[in-house]
C-alpha cells in the first residue's frame, strides 16, 4: 500500500500568459508561498536553457517570489553531483520548463536530483510543469504522435516521473488537435484517465485526487472504464481505432475534477 | 407524428479516395442501384461546378454507374425552371459535392428541386454528399467556426436541409481538429447528437435510425444528453465551455451506431 501523499501538482498545456495578467504563473508563485517562496526551475528539457531559464528567473521574481534559482542540469553526471540535493531542497516550488520530456525523465530519473524531486513532491512542495513539463508528471507519459484520427499505437509512451498516478497527460491539447492520440493512449489501458490540457490553461492537482482548472482555455478529461466496444486487441498498428462508449469533461478555469470518482465537482 | 420515412443517407467527411479503392464511392454506387443506377451529381456546393462534376461524372461511370447527370444550378431561377423535377426525380442516387453549405440551402431551399430531393428521399433513394455536402443533411447545420478549444458561440449554424433529425454533422473532422465546434454546437441544446466525420470516411444512414461507418478513418458521435454541469447559459460568447460529462463513440469501418438509442451497435 502506499501512502498518502500531500501532494500538489500545477500541470500546464504549454503557451500559458506571460504578458498580460500571468494568472496561471502567479497562482504557482501563490502555491509556492508568495513573498516567502524560493522557486528552482529546471530546464532540463529545453536545448535553451539560459534563454529559458533567464525569462521564467525574472518572471518569477516579477510576481512576487523571494528567491528564484535556476538550476541547470545538461547530463546525468550534474544530476547525481554531490550537493545537488541541499541546493534544490529547500525549495518552495520546483517549476519544469518544456522541451522534450524524454530529456527530462532521461536526465532525472535515478538520480540524486530526482529522488529529491519525490521527496519535495511528497513534502507538499509545490511541483509545476509546462509543455514537456506538464507530459511528464504521470506514470506513464506520451511522447509523440500525430494529430488526427485516433489510430493505433500512433504514438509512443514512456515511463515518466510517477507522481501522479493513472493518470496520462497531454498538452497543447486542443490547439494541435491531439484528441485522437490521447483515446490512443487511454485504449491500451482504460483504468487510465486521459486529460488533455489546453494551452494557457492549467490543472492543480491536490492530494493526488482532485483537480481544479486554472488558465482561459479548457480541460478535457477523457474515461474509457466503461466502455464496451473496442478493437484494440485485434487490430493491426495504424489502424482507426473503435472505442465506445468514453465518458468525456470539458471543463474550465474554476471548475473542478474528483480523479477517483471520476466526476467533475459542482 | 412524422410519416415512417425509408430514406437512406451516405454523409460522407470529405477528401473521400478517388484513385484507388474508392470503397465508399463504389459504395454509393452500389446503393444507388450499381448497373441499374440513375445518378444526379449536384455542384450547387461548389463554385467550380464544370470541374468538380466532370470529376464525378467520370467517376461513377467508371464505378458501374448506368448513368450520370450533372446538375449545375446556380441560382435559384433554375431551382424552379420548369421541367426540373422531371431531370431529376428519375434518379436512384443523388450526390452533393463539397463546397459551401449555404451555397446548397440557399439556391435549394424552397423550390423544386428542394422538393423534388425530399420525395426521392423519402422514396428511399440514396441521398449522399461530401463535405458541405455532408453538413447540409442535418436540420440544423454548422456553417463555421474555429478550431481548438471548445468556446461559447465560436460557430455559425444556419438551417440545413433536413434530411437527418436531431443531428448535427461536422466533416474533415479529426483533420480539422473540430471536436470543439462539435461539442459548442451540441451544447446548445444537448437533445441533438454531434456527429464528426472524418476524410475519407462515411456514415450510411438507414431508416432515420441507424448508421454503420464505411472508409478508412473514424466518426465520433458525442452525447450530451445526459450531461448535469455545464456554462452554456451563463458564460459570455467567445468564453471557454464546461461540458460534463458528454458520451462519447469512437468507430471506425464496420461499425454501427444506433442514432435513437444512442449506442454503438455490436
């Protein structure tokens, strides 16, 4: 049995505002303790660390935190290095920058620096993700795939951080029409939820079991558990999917999800 | 009480294959009577009538057709020229291609040829039609909107012909990444089915009851009939929508739907 984990999870489809009103950025420096929170973004995922790493740094700063570290790690070697541990321990709120999320899990999983993430996580310390950082919060997270027609194994999973469970995210959601891979990807196994984030939209996940929209797009929870009729034990890769009947939620920014129960919150 | 009607329907999503198999044009042939077909191809959609009817001329003829007639109306003085009917009511299948779905209500609603479609309809001839073609089967039909996110009023819908009852179809539909007009659009009044079809794939319709899917891609019908939480009363247009929960199908080729009961068919 595990234990119960306090949790906090701010998961974002990517694109979120960095101009206007940054609703979704401050509601993180908010969660990560406002004037008292000291902030580590990891850009493990982006090939621009510095550039990507500079804006947030100052962003954050911007919205009121009190410390903003940005801590690069480029190989497996930094993440395992000795101190590692104490620099990013601290921290109040850890943010994910996008890139590719096999840089992210390919560079952490394993090491010092990515236990240590498990333990913030289960500390209570706020972790948020965006694009590739939002892809990597569950068990099993997707990797690529095309937009379109739900087909097949048309895209590619792989393991992610595992801290939030049964769950597989998908990001830039309704913006690249990416609702045919994400019925892809729950088919293989509907005791997992879909949830696709949109851009400049956000999930806060509580207490590994409810979440509440935040950002001026949409969610869209996807749940194949009681679906009857499928095909995807018999038919060859590349081929369309059959999948029926799938319960679906699109919610928006102050509405809420139960991920066990499965039901939206009034 | 309406009339039991035999009427028979091919709503085809548009860039159906023309080269290779054909199996939904070959498909519409063979419901139309194969070598006993009569066809009347209608370009009142599009505004290369010349080109896009000489395609489909050829087309069915090399398909099995007995015959093929094109019907270019292009205003609604030919819609009600007299002699009209009698061009038209001898057909066994009668094809709408794609173009613009105001194009074909607004030069057929109302006058003869508009009528004559409704009796051979309801004489149990095939009536088909691709891309706007395919949207204009419904009583109320959608005639624009953006992609992405599911947004209050972010599409336009205007009276369709008629044909299909308390559906609305949407074409192109995974391609065009239009799950979210679909969902705005049945959340006006979740009574009515979205129905979203992809290229080259198709529904046949029979009895005003029933469908099964015939192509290469997906068709995906929502039902928010028993959706409890919802903004669609209260939010400002253009505003993101909450949709929950809606039930969702997801078939491919082979596959048929039951439209009263609103359940796939095993």
């Amino acid at each position: 049995m595990t234990e119960h984990v306090e949790g906090r999870l701010l998961i974002i489809g990517g694109a979120e505002d960095k101009k206007n009103e940054c609703k979704i950025l401050k509601r993180f420096v908010q969660e990560a303790g406002g004037k008292e929170s000291r902030i580590t973004v990891l850009t493990a995922a982006t090939e621009l660390p510095l550039q990507v790493g500079n804006e947030y740094h100052s962003l954050f700063l911007e919205l009121g935190a009190r410390e903003v570290q940005v801590l690069d790690v480029s190989d497996r070697i930094q993440a395992n290095r000795r101190g590692i541990g104490k620099e990013f321990e601290n921290s109040t709120g850890v943010f994910f920058t996008g890139g590719d999320q096999l840089r992210i899990t390919g560079l952490l999983g394993g090491t010092i620096l990515g236990s240590t993430l498990q333990q913030l996580y289960e500390r209570g310390v706020i972790i948020a993700g965006t694009s590739a950082g939002a892809s990597v919060m569950s068990d099993t997270m997707i990797v690529g795939g095309e937009a379109g027609t739900a087909k097949k194994d048309s895209l590619t999973m792989a393991p992610g951080l595992g801290l939030l469970r049964s769950v597989v995210i998908d990001q830039h959601f309704a913006q690249r029409g990416r609702i045919g891979r994400l019925l892809s990807a729950i088919s293989h196994n509907p005791y997992v939820l879909g949830v696709g984030i949109d851009e400049d939209t956000a999930i806060l996940v509580q207490d590994d079991a409810r979440f509440t929209v935040v950002g001026s797009n949409t969610v869209t929870v996807a749940d194949a558990s009681s679906s009857t009729t499928t095909n995807v034990s018999e038919t060859s890769p590349g081929q369309s999917l059959v999948l029926s009947p799938i319960l679906l939620h699109v919610l928006s920014d102050g509405y809420g999800f139960d991920l066990k129960r499965r039901e939206s919150l009034l």
